[in-house]
C-alpha cells in the first residue's frame, strides 16, 4: 500500500538521487591537463634551459672581470644578449605550462560552482518536502498506514533523509571551501603568467638595446684605440650627469641621483627590494606633493592647518586620535617646531599629515621606528624628513607588502597598496598609481641605474 508518507519520501530520495549520483562520480576534471609525455618534455626542455642559463652567467661574469677594452665591452654585450634570450626561453616554457594549468582550474572551478548551485536546488526540494512530512499530525501518518510496521518503516526512512539533508549540507560546505581555495590558486597562476609574459618583454627590450650598443661598438675600428677612448670618455661623462642630476623630493630638499641610488642600494640589501623601484615610488610621491601642496598643523585639537604655499587655512590636516599625538612626540623627539614642519595636505577626501619623502603617516612611522633605526645602525629616533631614513622607510614598508618578490605583479600590487592600502583592483585611481610605478621603475633602470653599470 502506498501511504502519503511512503510517496513523499519516494519523492524525495527520487530528487536526492542526481546529486548523490554527482558526489559519487564526479567530472573527470583533468581532461586539459598537461599529459606525462607534455609534463615530461617540459621538464627536460627547462631542465636544459636552466643548465644554459647558468653557463651564460658565468661567461657574463667572467666576461666582466676582463680589463677595459673595446672587445671586453663586446663580449660583455654578447653574454648579456645570451642570458636575456635563454630568460625568454625559461619564461616562454612556464608560460607554457600554466596556460594549461589555468584551463584546468578555470573548467573545476566552474564546475565546482555547478555542483554547489546543484546541491542548494536538491537542499531546496528536501527541505520543502520534509516541511511537508512534518506537517502531518500524528495520528493522520498513523491512520494511513494498514499497519504499525509500516508506521515504523517510514520513520526510519524519514530519518535517512535527515541524514541525507546533513550530508548534503556538509558537501555543499566543502565545496565552497575548495572552489575558494581554487580560485586563489588561480590568482596566483595568472599572475604568475603576467610575470612572465612582462618579464619577457623586459628582457626584448634589454636585448634590442644591447645590440644597438654591440652594432655600434663593431662600427668602431678595434685598433682605433683613440675612437674607444673617445667612446669610454662619453660614457664616463653621461655617468657623472647622471650621478650629479637632482633626484626631487617630497618636502625635503632634492639630493644628487647618486646619493638616492646608494640609499636605494643600501635599503635594498637589507629588504630585497630593489633600488629602481623604491626610487620610482618615491618620484611618484614626490610628483603627487606637487599637486597636493604641503601644509603646516595650527590646531592639534581639531587637526586643522594652513597651506604652506597660500597661508589659507584647511581642515582635516592631520587626525586627532590617531596621527596628531604621534606626530607631537616624533617632533619633540628630534627638537623641531611641530608648528612649522610640513606635512601634506589634504586631498579632496580624507586626511593629510603624511611626512617626509616616504609619506608615512605618524601613527605607521612610531610602529617602523625600530626597524628603520635598527636597519641604518641608528643610536637615536630616525627621521621622517631625512632621505636616507625616509629611503630605508620607504623599502622596508614595499617588502612587507610584497615588492621583494620582484616580479611585476607583486610590485605593482605593492605599490597601489602603498598609495591605498588596497589592492590594484580596488579601483582605476589606485590601479593608475600602481602602473605608474612600474612605468618609472623601467626608466630609472634602463635611463639612470644600467649607464651606471660598470663606471
């Protein structure tokens, strides 16, 4: 006999069943992988790749090691070309290998999304009949039976649902934790084959230049000493101007590029960040003080303060609760006026009071001071205003935010994380600011560090 209780839960097992099906044998979700015979040959392909490379480097050093002459320069060249194309060659391989990783990932995670719109439909259709199960009085289930036993029958199948509902619940759970999980992995190979396809074109632009520079040091007669001294001499003259060019500032004087290269240098060897980076951080910083404005804080209570530039008066200054006080002990602490010390201004929204070069905010400076003090040697407090500690500043904030990584991703990020707080995708404002930096890291690398090189 077929009882009201029998039929709904026929009814719900019959709609449990194509999820149930789906946990029990799930898409065979490898299908783009790379095969052995492609995983293998990708291997072997980088594993030569890599051997090269480290013999290319080593002729490049010992090519660097030779004494100063036309054929040194050319050799020189010759090696850097080398390693620049056996580079592409690596980073072609990886690209290789995550365009088929990221297929993968991007077909599980849709359907990951598929199982879990699944799983919620069947949750839905449980739910509603087990509503409607619930909704019948007792003595109505009993009546419906023709006997006792049966009673006990549907109650025990009532019961698998519910352990069915359960189970359902905690796939459903699980599933969302692993397509997160997916799609993190995902971000990551992305940005690691944006790495690579921006660090190839890096390396083709190091390539063409050193041709230019190989084709014109061929030009030039190998026993015509005096025309390569003459060239050596150009070189050595280009480096002093570069050396002695004024490297702008924000609110503090601007200091020599040779100055600012070796407070890059050395925050660099102690954060990993490299020094053309830091320096375009700062230039970027240094071209938005020119639009902001600086300003001085009249009111400590309030946080409001005037225009270095015009005198008129501005709110929202510096904060009160959280940069004012700070930024009173740091002033006191070096022997200075708070009154007439610059910080920025205000932008249309939120507030000023970032200080010195690396515009740091007082209440983040207080928590960098030991780090900054202990990295310099320092025995004292160090100075937001002073380029070298505003420099080491500045590099240990970029490494904790990811920019020792090196890679195009990691520094872009870091930087729009630097201006923002948040991350590139945040919004265009922020994503601008962060392709900016990379914009002017690649000219100060290519333009003032590289004619360095060697003189």
């Amino acid at each position: 006999m077929i009882t009201k209780t029998n039929f709904l839960i026929t009814v719900i097992f019959v709609i449990l069943l194509p999820f149930t099906s789906y946990l029990l044998f799930p898409a065979l979700i490898h299908a783009q992988a790379l095969t052995p015979d492609q995983k293998a040959r990708l291997e072997q392909e980088l594993a030569q790749v890599e051997a090269e490379q480290k013999q290319a480097e080593k002729d490049l050093i010992s090519a660097q090691g030779q004494s100063a002459s036309l054929q040194k320069d050319i050799t020189v060249l010759t090696a850097k070309i080398k390693v620049a194309q056996l580079n592409i060659r690596a980073k072609n391989l990886l690209i290789e290998s995550l365009g088929k990783d990221i297929k993968t990932k991007e077909t599980y995670i849709i359907e990951l999304e598929d199982r879990i719109d699944n799983g919620r439909d069947t949750l839905a259709a449980i739910m509603r009949k087990t509503n409607e199960i619930g909704s019948y009085s007792l003595p109505e289930v009993i009546l419906s039976q023709s006997s006792v036993t049966g009673f006990f029958k549907d109650i025990d199948s009532f019961e698998s649902v519910q352990q069915g509902l359960k189970t359902t619940f905690e796939q459903i759970r699980s599933d969302k934790t692993e397509t997160e999980t997916e799609k993190t992995n995902l971000d990551k190979r992305r940005s690691a084959e944006v790495d690579a396809r921006y660090a190839i074109q890096q390396e083709e632009k190091s390539i063409k230049a050193n041709e230019t520079e190989k084709q014109r040091l061929l030009n030039i007669s190998k026993g015509n000493e005096k025309s390569y001294a003459t060239l050596l001499a150009e070189k050595r003259t280009k480096a002093a101007q570069i050396r002695a060019a004024l490297f702008q500032l924000r609110d503090a004087n601007p200091i020599p590029f040779g100055d600012a290269l070796k407070y890059a240098q050395v925050a660099s060897a102690k954060t990993g960040v490299r020094p053309a980076f830091v320096l375009a951080i700062l230039t970027q910083e240094s071209a938005l003080g020119a639009n902001v404005g600086s300003c001085y804080l009249t009111n400590p209570t309030t946080g409001a303060g005037v225009s270095k530039k015009t005198g008129n008066a501005l709110s929202n200054v510096m904060k009160p609760g959280r940069d004012v006080e700070p930024f009173l002990e740091i002033i006191k602490n070096l022997g200075g006026d708070p009154y007439k010390q610059v910080v920025s201004c205000p932008q249309s929204v939120g507030w000023g009071g970032a200080m010195g070069p690396a515009q740091f905010i007082a209440s983040t400076w207080i928590l960098f001071e030991n780090r900054i003090a202990n990295a310099l040697g320092l025995s004292g407090i160090p100075d937001p205003w002073n380029p070298a500690h505003a420099f080491m500043a500045s590099s240990i904030y970029l490494g904790d935010l990811g920019a020792s990584a090196g890679t195009y991703s990691a520094e872009r990020n870091a930087a729009c994380r630097y201006y923002s707080g948040k991350s590139c995708s945040a919004s265009s404002l922020v994503a601008t600011y962060g392709n900016q930096v990379i914009a002017k890291a690649d000219m100060i690398q290519r333009t003032m560090i590289d004619p360095l090189q060697g003189l």
